[in-house]
C-alpha cells in the first residue's frame, strides 16, 4: 500500500510526527522529516537526523530536511529536495504546530503571531506547495493534525488564539477537500480523544501526573495509516478522531495504547 510512496511530514522528529513516519517507513514509504531540530534539546529529545535513521531502520527510505515552516523558501526547499530525490510527493502531513494555551489578556503578539505563522499560515502554505506534485501522486492525501471544529464556547474560553488557529487548521482540511476533490486529491484532519503522551503534554499542559492518564503516540500512527490507506476519491472532508477511525476498522481494545493499561484517560481538548 505504501511502497515507495512519497510523504512529507512537517515536525516529525519527535512525537506524533516521527510515530506516523515510522509506521509508514515500516510499509516502505519514502518519509521527508521536515522539521527544525538538528541540535538536540533535553526537553524534547530527537533530531530530524535521529529520526531519519529511525525510518530507514523501520524499513523506509528518509531525507531530512531542516525547515521552519514559517519561511516559504524552506518549504519550496523541502519540496524541491523531496522531488529530486523520490521524484514526486504522494502524502503530506501537517503536524507541525505551535501551542500556547492562554486567556486573551496573557497571550502576546509574538505567541499570536507564532501559533498563527505556524498553525494557519505555515499549513496553508505547505499545501500550497504540494499540490502541483500531488496532483500527480498515487493516491494523494493530505492530512492535517487538527480538531473536529466544536463551536462550544468552552473551547475559546481558556485559550482562544490556540483554538482559533487549530480550528484554521481544520478548515483548511475542510476547504482542499472541496477544491481538489477533481483531482483525486483527499485532504482531512485527525485528532486524539485522549491526550498523548508527548513532549508537549509533559512539559505544557500536565506533567507527569497526565502522561499517565494519555496514550501512545501510535493510536495516531495507526488512525493515520488507515486514513491515508482509503481511496483519495472517497475518503476527504472529514475531522476524523482516532478511537473512531480503529473502531471502524474492527479495533475495539485500546487498551494496548494506553500508557497505564486499564487506567484513567484524560479527554483531549475540543472533543
């Protein structure tokens, strides 16, 4: 299914980014890591280096290109290196992302601007640029990690420029959906119904305490891979949450993905 298929990840050298590519690396995919770590930061762990190997030890082929998506002459980057070296891109996933979770009054331009350039705008624009090449992909999808857009009020409240950004996120998925749909081009956007556990749930939002009460990042990789294994033609528009995406496919035990089997789950945001 995904044998020398092209995918371009954005900030996949840690976290859900690097668990999607690792899952279709096993399948033979080629995976792009376009992300910017190439110093390794304590905290976060892992470089688009690291991560390059990790795939090629899965069974894929990796390139890794430093980019920061805010800056469209590293994206053009990314994709001209993509197509020099695999001839094409067949799958883009826009996981990079920028979060901040604060009331109005505490959120600054520059994080505004931050979770916008990188969220919204970096997203954008990445679609952007693949869709020449997708286009002439087998099979093309784009998958954005990005909320089902629940209007409830509750969800602004604590941290509106972070909602509204990963909602821009959803809409972008919602929108290439219908615009490329003549082109066999799908486009949607996945979510978690439980918080992973990953660098940014330890060090933003819970500690220790929360990654105890989250999953694997392969609930992800796995939702994904049955995602970007449906017929582009049929399977577009939607904002997918992963226990939804395995139950359809048969999997009803998420037992196994949980990091304290049989213990207490924390629902994500937004669902």
């Amino acid at each position: 299914m995904f044998q020398n298929k092209t995918v371009i990840i954005t900030g996949a050298s840690r976290g859900i980014g690097k668990a999607i590519g690792l899952k279709l690396a096993a399948e033979g995919a080629n995976i792009v890591i376009a992300s910017k770590s190439v110093e390794e930061n304590p905290k976060l762990g892992g470089t688009i280096f690291s991560a390059a190997q990790e795939m090629e030890a899965a069974g894929g082929k990796a390139l890794a290109v430093q980019c920061d998506i805010r800056f469209e002459d590293q994206i053009d980057n990314v994709v001209a290196q993509t197509v020099e070296k695999f001839g094409g891109i067949d799958i883009l996933i826009n996981n990079a992302s920028a979060i901040n979770l604060t009331p109005t009054e505490q959120t600054e331009p520059k994080r505004f601007d931050l979770m916008y350039d990188i969220n919204v705008r970096g997203t954008f624009m990445m679609s952007r640029a693949c869709i020449p090449h997708l286009k002439k992909g087998a099979n093309a999808h784009i998958l954005n990690l990005s909320p089902p857009i629940n209007m409830d009020k509750k969800w602004f409240a604590g941290h509106l420029a972070y909602t509204i950004s990963k909602y821009d996120m959803s809409m972008i998925a919602i929108g290439l959906a219908a615009e490329l749909k003549k082109y066999n081009i799908a486009a949607n956007a996945l979510w978690p119904r439980t918080t992973i556990a990953t660098a940014a749930v330890n060090n933003l939002l819970g500690g220790e305490a929360l990654m105890k009460m989250s999953r694997t990042v392969d609930i992800i990789a796995d939702a994904a891979y049955y995602i970007l294994s449906k017929p582009s033609a049929e399977c577009t528009g939607n904002t997918f949450i992963d226990e939804a995406v395995l139950a359809a496919e048969g999997i009803t035990d998420f037992n196994k993905y949980s990091v304290t089997p049989g213990g207490e789950l924390f629902n994500d945001l937004f669902v």
